[in-house]
C-alpha cells in the first residue's frame, strides 16, 4: 500500500506551523452547522497589526499560505481562515454567494476577539471574498492586497478567459478537473513555473482537493459569475509595473520600508516580494493600500495581475523593479 505523499505533506506542514506559533480552532458561526477552521496564533497577539489571508480554489488555507504565514508569523497577528467547504469548513445553510464567504470569515474573526483592524490579503477567489469583506465591513477592515483576482467575476470577461486558457465552458470545467490531466492545467495556469508533476501526485491532489465537496464548490463557482455587469467598487489603489529585472532595487529614490508610507511622489520606487523574502525582509507596511498592477505574466490569461506579498505567481529567485510615476497620494 503507497503512502500518501499530499497526506504526509500536510501532517509535516502541521507540525511546521506550530513550530512557528500557528495552531488550528475552528470556530461555530451559528446555529446551523456553519464552522469555520482557523489556524490562529497560539497565543494572544492583541498588540500586533491582524492579517487574514484568504485562499483561492485549488486547496485549503495553511496550504495556500504556508511561505507568508512563516515569513509574518513573528511580527504580525496571522489568521488563516479555511473557505466554506474548504479544509474543515462547513454549513448547512443554502448559502453560496462571496458575500457569504465573507460574512463566515467576518463572524469567525470577531469569535475569536480580533477587534483590531483587518488587513486581508487574497488570491484568486480569496481576493473577491477580500473585496466583499471591505465592501461589508468598512469599519474593519484597512487595506485589500489581492493577487490574481477581480473585485467582481462577470460574465463578459469570464467568456473571453476560458477560451483563452483552452476553450473551457465554465470555470468549473477548470477550476473542478476530473482528471489528473485537468489538474495538471490547472497548476499550470495558477503557478508561474511549469513543474512536470507526476501522475500519481496529480491523482492524489484530484483525490485530496478536488473531489472533496465537488457538488457544493460547483455551486460557489456558480454564486460567483454574475450574469450582468455590475459597478466596480472604487478603492484607493496605487498602480505600478514591472519594468526589468535588476539587482540594485531601492538604489535611487525612497525606499518602501516597513512602517506607515507617508506620500507617494513622482518615481518611488519599490520591492517584490521575493527579494524581500530571501533578505527577510517586509514589502512595507502590509496595513498600507497598495494595488501593484502588473502586465501580463507567462502562461496568464488576464489582461494584468495585482502583484502583492501574498504574490504566488512570481518565481523565486527573481528580481523585479517597479517605479510609480505621477502619483501624489496619501497612503493611508
């Protein structure tokens, strides 16, 4: 009998983020079975800025997150939330909608005494649930830093999409293979670098990932495309774009260290994530509201991605230089 090499992975990864002072609580919303898992700070962090971190539709939390939430684990309060339906996560409510999604994330932090104000980061389906959860709760949450999302999945730019990505019919078809093949594109579209996974990996992630909940995710999918396009919210943002690689980031103009950013002016100039990553260091403040709007990446089918340190779609390894010109905002 061949062991399970996601099974031991995710066994190990728990052990790795109780090392780093993470454990997981899940947390009863309501009275009708929805419960949320969390993995949470093992001990209080009441003095330390909160980040939730919100994952997208291939796998569960801690497994999306595992490189942020041990690079943050020390100096930032990190919550890692498991999506309904996802990992541990359940309901037995009818619904299915983002807005739902947020409301669960939402009731969860304020369980577990979270009072301070939310930075949320999100990927891919985790960065819509974000959005809604600024929308829904303004009051508490400061700053949305997504990467490969949208505010809102319409039906205008999920037609054009899918047939750029292979002719797909739905984001079902993608997002919920039924065959190792299916899963093996989907890791291509979602990671930056094509990996020649094995079959029985990519049977195992179809059995541990995919499969589980099938019906209910399908239905979330369906929550998420709108048939009719709505207004897009309107967020304080600060666009910038990759320009070249280089090895003197930071070499001219102001730096964005980590603290509040005061004021953005003509031609600062900024780090990814990687390298701050390999220097352990911190991409700003991540309480600050910085959209980085990127063009293009290999293997995208979008029209431009939101680089943030949450970023997974950027290769390890790899420097990026970034400048903002015309920009005379506050950062708040």
């Amino acid at each position: 009998m061949r062991i399970s090499i996601i099974v031991m992975f995710r066994a190990l990864l728990r052990m790795v983020m109780k090392m780093v002072g993470m454990r997981p609580q899940k947390v009863e919303i309501d009275q009708q079975g929805t419960v949320i898992n969390f993995w949470v700070p093992s001990k209080p962090q009441n003095k330390k800025l909160a980040v939730v971190f919100l994952h997208g539709f291939a796998a569960d939390g801690i497994l999306t997150w595992q490189f942020q939430v041990m690079a943050l684990a020390r100096k930032y309060a990190v919550y890692v939330p498991d999506l309904v339906f996802f990992g541990e996560s359940t309901t037995e409510r009818p619904e299915r909608s983002p807005e739902f999604q947020a409301e669960c994330v939402a009731e969860g932090l304020k369980k577990l005494g979270v009072v301070e104000k939310w930075r949320v980061v999100g990927f891919s389906y985790g960065g819509i649930v974000g959005f809604k959860m600024a929308e829904m709760y303004s009051d508490m949450v400061v700053s949305v830093v997504v990467s490969g999302s949208t505010t809102e999945l319409m039906e205008s730019f999920s037609r054009p999409t899918l047939q750029k990505l292979g002719g797909f019919s739905s984001w079902s078809q993608l997002l919920l293979p039924r065959t190792a093949d299916g899963v093996r594109v989907l890791l291509d579209v979602g990671i930056y670098k094509r990996i020649p996974y094995p079959i029985f990996f990519l049977r195992e992630f179809l059995e541990e990932f995919i499969c589980v909940n099938r019906r209910k995710k399908d239905e979330l999918l369906a929550a998420v495309v709108k048939n009719i396009d709505s207004a897009i919210p309107k967020y304080p943002q600060v666009r910038a774009w990759v320009t070249e690689n280089t090895s003197d980031m930071g070499s001219k103009g102001q730096d964005i260290r980590l603290g509040r950013c005061q004021k953005l002016e003509n031609g600062i100039r900024g780090e990814s994530r990687t390298a701050c990553d390999r220097e352990r260091r911190s991409l700003g403040d991540v309480g600050a509201s910085f959209c980085f709007q990127l063009p293009p990446l290999p293997h995208s089918p979008f029209p431009s991605s939101l680089l943030s340190l949450s970023s997974s779609a950027i290769p390890a390894g790899r420097e990026f230089k970034f400048q903002a010109k015309g920009l005379k905002q506050q950062c708040v």
